[in-house]
C-alpha cells in the first residue's frame, strides 16, 4: 500500500487528479424518521483499479501542504454534482465536507471557495465544513475564514468530538452549527462521557450529529437525547454518486 500511497500523494503534488480519486457519499440520516437529509462526500485514492484509504495519504498531504489542492479539487466536485445531481430532486439535503484545519489556515480560502460557490450557483446555506481534528490549532487566517464562511452563508461544524474538555477547547477557537460525535464515542466504556458531549453542545445551541451508529440500541439513545441527525452502517454503508442518486434522490419520500 506504500506504493499507492505515494501515486496518491505525487499526483496531488502535481495537481494531475484525473482518474486518481473517486467520491463515496455516506447518506446522513433524520433519527426520527429514517430518511436521509444529507450527506457527506468522502474521498478514496485510486491505484491500479485499487480503492486507497485516505488515512494513508491524508496526513502526509497536511503535512507538505498537498491537502490544500486536494481539498479545492474536492470542494467543487461536491459542489457541481449538489447543482447538477440533488438540487434537482431535492433542495433541502445538506452537503458535508471535510476540511482539514490546514486547509482554513490558508489565507485566502474562504476568498476562493466563496467565489466558487458563486460561480457554480451552490445554495450556500445547505453546505456544512467539518473541520476534522488534526491537533493542528486555527490560527489567526483559520480563524478569520471561518468567520468569512460563517458570514458568506456556509455552515459549519467540528469533527471528530469525543469529549467534553476537547468541545469547549473547539468552541473556543470557533463556533459552529454543529459538532460531530466521533465514532469511539459509541464504545460501551463511553456512554457517560457522550452524554455530557451532547448536554454541553445542546447548552450551546450546538446541535449534534452522529458518526459510526452501528445499532439500534445506539439510534434509541441519540433519539432519546435530541439528536436528531446520524450516520453508519445501521443506516446505509458509503455509495457511489450514481447509487447515491438512486437510492436517496430518485425515491418518492426523498
């Protein structure tokens, strides 16, 4: 897998990403109803027909700088196909992409993605950035994006959030529409703590999405306490654009 890792990452550093990258959307869900409202695009390296996961190249592209390209690429294939593929069918689905704190310490980046947005006609109030944990803290450029982003109309959120000291450090730097709830946070040993994230992020006007719910018993729970949005295999596993359309836009109930 090294091999392909470094086909990933040569191919971002020369800004030749044809045929090197295909986006899964993971379908995001209302808990109340099961219906899918959103979704997230997720990206996967392409090597000799092989899917790459992207925690062998994602690190290693914020570390060189690589993400910065890679994450553009990503953000306006998201954007053309929720112009072309879901505003057609459905106008009220949000979108949710990654974004890697490297990413909104570029100075100029709200600039660029706001244009983009204008460019490609993007209803920015149904996209959401989840800024993805990295340990990297925003600096004064991050911090200013994101309120550009804020301002322009996006939506926001962390990602990744599995404890209560780790929410409040996140609020303070920016806030946001939205936490994540990260998948460990559904280990039996956790139950407790994810409570106090969810009662936290609710005391805040935060309102709460989560990631990896795998069971029942998990959904009662989320349900239970309010929150209303989540994700997993309970749901619906990662698909591609074309079955993502057909299972969740070409339906009556979409």
């Amino acid at each position: 897998m090294e091999k392909s890792a470094e086909f990933i990452i040569n191919r971002v550093m020369k800004n030749n990403f044809s045929m090197a990258f295909e986006s899964l959307l993971q379908p995001i869900f209302d808990t109340s109803s099961f219906k899918c409202v959103g979704t997230e695009m997720l990206i996967r390296g392409v090597h000799r027909r092989a899917l790459v996961a992207p925690d062998l190249f994602i690190h290693r592209l914020e570390d060189n700088g690589g993400i910065v390209s890679l994450g553009e690429h990503i953000i306006g294939t998201a954007f053309s196909y929720m112009k072309d593929v879901i505003m057609p069918h459905n106008s009220s689905y949000l979108m949710h992409l990654n974004l890697s704190p490297v990413q909104l310490n570029d100075v100029g980046f709200a600039g660029r993605v706001i244009a983009l947005a204008v460019q490609r006609s993007v209803p920015v109030q149904r996209i959401v950035f989840e800024i993805t944990d990295n340990h990297l803290p925003l600096d004064d450029a991050g911090r200013e994006n994101a309120v550009r982003l804020r301002e322009a109309g996006f939506l926001l959120a962390w990602d990744d959030i599995h404890s209560v000291e780790q929410l409040q450090d996140r609020l303070a730097q920016v806030d946001t529409n939205f936490i994540k709830l990260d998948r460990s946070c559904f280990k039996a040993t956790c139950s407790e703590e994810t409570l106090r994230i969810v009662r936290r992020a609710q005391d805040s006007e935060v309102d709460v999405i989560a990631e990896g719910v795998e069971t029942f018993s998990q959904m009662q729970m989320l349900f239970n306490n309010n929150v209303r949005m989540a994700q997993g295999y309970l749901f619906s596993r990662p698909l591609d654009r074309e079955s993502f359309r057909h299972k969740h836009l070409l339906v009556k109930d979409a």
